[in-house]
C-alpha cells in the first residue's frame, strides 16, 4: 500500500504534540512499525492478516495503523481517545483496502465483546498509563482473540514474561501465562519514539492458549494471586492464611505452606483456585 505522506509529513500538518496525560510516545519511523507487523506474522506463520479482523488502540499518528492496513486485514477497527488523531485516521480510512471503523472512544470502557468478528488480532503500542488494566481485561475477553501484538514498557513486559523464583514474577505473571503462550518479539530503544521516554520498550505477541481457565476460575486465581503476592515475603501459610481449606488446596497443587508466593507455578494457582 502506498501512502503520500510520510509519518512525520503528517503529524507537522496537523500540528500533534504528544500529550503525557494520554501516555502518548508515537512512533513516526514506518520501518519500525512495520518491523512489529513482520515479526507477529512470523512468529504466527501467517503471510499476511487477510483472514483477520484487526482491533488497534491508540492508534496516534498512524504508524501501526499503516502497518496493519499493508497487510491486507478484512476489517480494521481503531479505538482513539485523541481527536486531533481522528482526523489522520479519516484521512487513512479513504485509501484503506479494507472497511475501516474509527471509534472516538476511551478503551478502557470498551468492551471487546461487543465486537463481531471470531478471529481478532489486537494490535497497540499501548499507552505507557493504561497498559496493565487493559490486558487484564483482554485476557478475560479471549473467546474471540486469535493473537495480541502489544507493545509495553520494558520493565512491565518483563513482569509479564517473569519465571517463577524472580522479583519479577507477579500476579501479572501468573494471570497472562495461564491465559496465554507469551513471546518477546523485539525491544526498541527509546529513541525509536517521539518525544523519547525514558525507557525501553518491549513489543509482546500473546496467543491465548486452548487449554485455559473459565473467568470464573481465573477470578479466583486473581484473588489468590493478590493475597499472595501482597505479602509476596511471608510463606503463604501466613499471606493466605483467610483461604478456606488452605490445607488441601496445597496438598492437591502440590504446594508447600511455607512456599512463598514468587515460588508458586501459574499451574499450582489454578489448581488452588479450582479447588
């Protein structure tokens, strides 16, 4: 697909500034976001996203959004807070090769459900302040999602990734890994972005797993993940002492009472959390 103005071109002619109360760093290098698109396909085996629906939040300028649209998707459905950005996204939908949907929306009163298409890809260079609340709230909505390209502050995306016996390995941890096969796909330096922040970024592909838990049951891991984890330094028998009938949900995970809550798999959670 060919665009007649560049990145930068575009964001000069409509005068955006990225606003730090909307967490925006855009990224106006289009070999960089179409870097991201390449190596998710990779990593999916796909040659292009024809057989997919494709959700983006936070679309800014249109890095992405141009990425995505190269690939040929059956629909693109963005999801944008910023209404000087709206005005980039109209002017993408009149050359897009697909039928394009531009939402003025906050995503995180968003309900992906809503949404009609069985196979959705979810695509985002997240903004940096809203990133966690929204995965969460992605991994209980996995019905429909076929795979999530994320990008995340470093340090959030190593949470996420974390193996068991590390100060990273959390509740997010646990959460995404019982939902999700989780891979790092690349990390940009923070001069990748304008303005850069003062960190790295980690760009995630998660697909979400055909063995996972109902949201009932991982409702329950999340309570158990946030006792545990909130006194992550006392042994459980200590941190989880309000569960009822600690004793033999150990014993059936195979869980000691004196573990701590980083030494616990994301497997011994959900046999916890099952009963």
């Amino acid at each position: 697909m060919i665009f007649t103005k560049t990145l930068r071109q575009t964001v000069e002619e409509h005068g955006l500034m990225a606003k730090k109360a909307l967490g925006q760093n855009f990224l106006l290098d289009q070999n960089v976001t179409d870097k991201i698109i390449r190596l998710s396909l990779e990593k999916q085996s796909l040659k292009d996203l024809s057989n997919f629906d494709v959700l983006e939040i936070g679309p800014g300028p249109g890095g992405l959004t141009r990425a995505v649209l190269a690939q040929k998707p059956k629909s693109l459905t963005v999801i944008e807070m910023d209404e000087r950005c709206i005005e980039i996204m109209n002017e993408l939908k009149l050359t897009a090769p697909c039928p394009m949907e531009i939402l003025n929306a906050d995503a995180l009163k968003f309900d992906i459900a809503h949404l009609k298409p069985q196979k959705l890809q979810i695509v985002s260079n997240l903004p940096y302040n809203i990133s966690v609340p929204l995965l969460t709230g992605w991994l209980q909505n996995t019905d429909k999602i076929e795979a999530m390209t994320l990008m995340f502050q470093k340090e959030v995306a190593d949470r996420i990734c974390a193996p068991i016996k590390t100060k990273d390995y959390g509740r997010l941890s646990v959460l995404a890994q019982l939902v999700c096969d989780v891979q790092r796909l690349w990390t940009l330096n923070p001069e990748c972005f304008v303005p850069a922040p003062k960190v790295q970024s980690t760009v995630l592909l998660f697909k979400p797993l055909k063995n996972r838990p109902t949201n009932d049951v991982l409702q329950k891991v999340e309570k158990l993940t946030m006792a545990a984890f909130s006194q992550r330094r006392k042994m459980i028998r200590q941190s989880l002492k309000n569960v009822k009938d600690l004793e033999n949900l150990c014993l059936k995970a195979g869980v000691s009472l004196t573990a701590r809550a980083e030494e616990i798999t994301p497997q011994q959670y959900l046999l916890m959390a099952m009963g």
